[in-house]
C-alpha cells in the first residue's frame, strides 16, 4: 500500500554465514519497515535548544492547569453569593477537586514511566480544559441548589482526575531528557508557571469577574488551555518526534543483521521503597507543604473579601503570585547553583525545604496577629513566596532518589499531597464556620508544616536509594 512502506536498500560488505560455507561479496538486501515502527531515540538528554523549547511549552502548561484549578477558588465567593452556599458547601466544593486529583497520581506516573508523558499531556489536557470551559452551563442545569451543587462537585471531581496525570507525566520526561545539574532550575522553572497561571487567573479573571460576571472566567481560562493543547500537540511534541523518529538500526556481525535494542522497562521496587524512610520522609513533607499551599491557594481570596472588603480584588489576587514566580525560579537557580559549587544534594534539598517550609509556618502565625491589610498582603505574600522554594527541595526529590523511576515514586508523592487538597481545604471551611476565626486555620496549617519539617531533616536525602 503506497505511503505505508519505506524500502531500504542495505549494502554489506563480504558477508560471511556461520560455518563459512558461502562468501558473496556486495549483498544487497532490502529492509521494509512499517512507519508505525519508527521510534524515538531514547536515553539521550535534549539539546540546549530543545530544552528552551519544552521547557517553554510545559511551563505554559503549568500555567493553563492552575488557572483551570484557581478558576473555582477566584469565583466562588460569587458563585456561592448566587447560589446560596454556605462556608461548608463552599468548602465541599473547593476540596472536591482533590478527590479526583489523588485518584490518578500513581496511574499518571506509571503510565509516564511506560509510554511516556508526551503521549498522556495531550491527551488528557483535552478533558480538563473542557470540562473547566463547560463548568457555567453544568451550574445552571438545574434550580435546585442541592442538585446543583452536586453537578458542580462531580465536575470538580473529573477536572482534578485528568489535572492528576499532568505533573507525573512532565516530572518523568525531565528526569529522562534533563541531566542532574540543570534539573533543578529547569523544573523549578516550569512550575513557576503554575504561579503565573494563578497570577493571570486571579488579575484578568478578577477583571472578567467584576466585569462580566464569573461565567465569564470559565469561559477565557477554558478557551486558553484549549490553545495551549493544539499548540503543545503540534508544534512541540509532533516536531520532536518527526526529528528523532527512525528505524531501527542495523548492525553487521557475521551474517546477523539486528534490530537496534530499546533499554527494556524494569520494574518499580515498591517493596525496596517503602522500607526507606527518606521514601516516607518525602511524603510527608510533601503532605504538609502541599497543605499550606493548597490552603492559601483555595482560600486567600475569601480572607480578603471578608476581612478587608474595600479591597481590590486584582491585587490581592495578584501580589503573592508575583512574587512567588520569582522565588520559584531563582531557588532553582540557586539550587544548581549549590551543586556546581560542591554541596551536596542532601544539603542543598533540605536547604531549600526548610525556607519552603519554615518560612510559610512563620509568615502564618504573623499573619494571624495583623490586622492591617497592608501588613496582611506582605505577610500573605511571603507566605506563598516561600512555598515557591518547594519546587527545588522535597518536588524534585524523586528524580534524585530513584532517577529510573521518577513518574511512579512522584505519582506516589503528590498522591499523599493531595489529599490535604480535600482534607485540609475541607477542614479550614468547618473551621471557619464553626470558629469564625482566621487565627485558628492559620495557627494550625503552620503547625503542620513544622512537623513536616522535621521529619524532612532528619530522613530525608539527594541519595539514589532505587
């Protein structure tokens, strides 16, 4: 069939069989492979040029997917005014998200590690961007507020399962294409765009919101991502694989010709890795940073609305992810820094945690005394800010520990981190409903995060363990 074939003429030299019962001399031999058997090379890491790209085009990624996750939490002091939710409800709505987004950690790592990421980002890009698009037409299905709710919560529930493939999947593909002193700063800078992300969602949606109502946000941030998948798909990924597609190879021993060998997929060494306690230590430091992060992420636009209501929502919304985008960066770049200097990986991880970690604890238990809204955007601000050093400490541990296996031992992780997603967000609306006191929640998450801490230091390592 006419476009299927590639014929390949090979010319051998003196080509001998095992028992030297024939010598031919100039053999020809055609070699028909099917277009579907190209494949990439693999085991070698991307050019400089290459790295620009990608990194580009998955830190835009990042950016689409937490304006797609923020979307809800910018809105629903909006949505809940319309509806009639209480803090509850409101909650229950928030944390939903995580539900699914814990579900499908593990799966999206091991699926990354098997077929790679490039093959899941499309494809499940296409779900959450659509869902985030049609989320307006999905809350007015129905009068019913219980009702409607529920359709909110179900779809919150599907955004945050196909959301949970998206950092396993791009967490493999650096630890395969990014060699060891450039991972760190090439990491932290593309999940600095989740910070953007956050950053453009909470000032052009802020705008949308007082504007054109929320409806509005849905609609900008959904059409958005939907962009950024067509052009992730066409021009990054399909121009990747048309460079590096070929045959397999043929090499020339005696009469055999053979095939190229790809390196065959070893198996995850679970048993190996839970008797590890800088395994452990991973996932709880990664539990209470992410618990920090996903409840200033969920509800720092409520602090604001009801304690400083004259306040500008695109300020407030915009001040502490500016900053954090910055520290996210510059703590990668710090980081390789270090290593190019001669610290040890073990120090510079747990250098970098324990900014992320104390420094968040710190700025909380402040910020629950103020009562100024200048002081409480500063305090806020570095709150997040520190989170930021996150990305260079306990999220790109998994690349030094186990570098085979990084998409499965990270789906593992940021599966124990998400659920505070929905247990700390959930817990900080009941809280507040039953409380009514912002101390209360802040006091507590710092708490946490000073327990993660220590575990962190005593346990943790740069060591490969796997």
């Amino acid at each position: 069939m006419a476009g299927q074939y590639d014929e390949k003429i090979l010319k051998i030299k003196r080509l001998h069989d095992k028992d030297d019962m024939a010598i031919k001399d100039d053999v020809y031999i055609p070699l028909v492979t099917k277009r579907s058997d190209l494949k990439p090379v693999e085991g070698k890491h991307w050019t400089r040029a290459e790295r620009k790209q990608w990194a580009a085009g998955l830190f835009t990624g990042c950016a689409v997917l937490y304006a797609c996750r923020t979307v809800t939490p910018l809105c629903v002091a909006a949505m809940a005014k319309e509806m009639g939710w209480d803090k509850t409800q409101s909650g229950s709505v928030l944390s939903s998200f995580f539900w699914g987004y814990t579900m499908t950690q593990f799966l999206g790592g091991y699926l990354a590690d098997r077929i790679g990421g490039d093959v899941i980002l499309p494809i499940v890009a296409v779900f959450w961007s659509m869902i985030t698009f049609w989320t307006p037409q999905l809350a007015h299905l129905s009068t019913d507020k219980y009702l409607t709710i529920q359709f909110i919560v179900l779809s919150r529930v599907f955004l945050g399962m196909f959301q949970g493939f998206h950092y396993p999947s791009f967490s493999s593909i650096i630890s395969r294409k990014v060699s060891e002193q450039e991972r760190s700063f090439t990491y932290s800078f593309i999940c600095s765009g989740s910070h953007l992300g956050t950053l453009l969602c909470g000032s052009i949606g802020s705008i949308l919101l007082e504007t054109f109502g929320w409806q509005s946000v849905f609609y900008f941030v959904g059409l958005c991502s939907i962009v950024w998948m067509l052009c992730m798909r066409y021009l990054v990924i399909e121009r990747h694989r048309r460079k590096y597609a070929q045959p397999p190879s043929v090499s020339v021993s005696d009469n055999t010709i053979l095939a190229e060998k790809f390196p065959e997929k070893k198996a995850v060494p679970w048993l190996m890795l839970f008797v590890k306690p800088a395994f452990w230590s991973l996932l709880v430091g990664h539990f209470c940073e992410n618990n920090a992060f996903y409840i200033l992420l969920s509800w720092l636009p409520t602090y604001f609305h009801e304690n400083f209501p004259d306040a500008k929502g695109w300020v407030f919304n915009v001040v502490p992810w500016v900053v954090t985008m910055f520290s996210s960066v510059f703590s990668g770049w710090l980081a390789d820094h270090m290593l190019s200097k001669g610290w040890s990986v073990t120090f510079v991880r747990k250098f970098m945690e324990s900014i992320a970690l104390c420094g968040t604890a710190s700025a909380l238990v402040f910020l629950s005394y103020t009562s100024t809204y200048g002081s409480a955007l500063v305090l806020m601000a570095i709150a997040v800010m520190c989170c930021g050093f996150h990305n260079s400490g306990i999220l790109v541990n998994p690349q030094d520990i186990a570098p085979t296996h990084a998409g499965s031992v990270f789906g593992i992780m940021n599966m124990a981190g998400a659920v505070p997603g929905f247990v700390g967000v959930y817990m900080a609306g009941h809280i507040l409903e039953a409380t009514k006191s912002w101390s209360a929640v802040f006091n507590q998450t710092a708490g946490v995060c000073m327990f993660g801490w220590l575990v962190y230091m005593i346990f943790g390592t740069g060591k490969q363990i796997v």
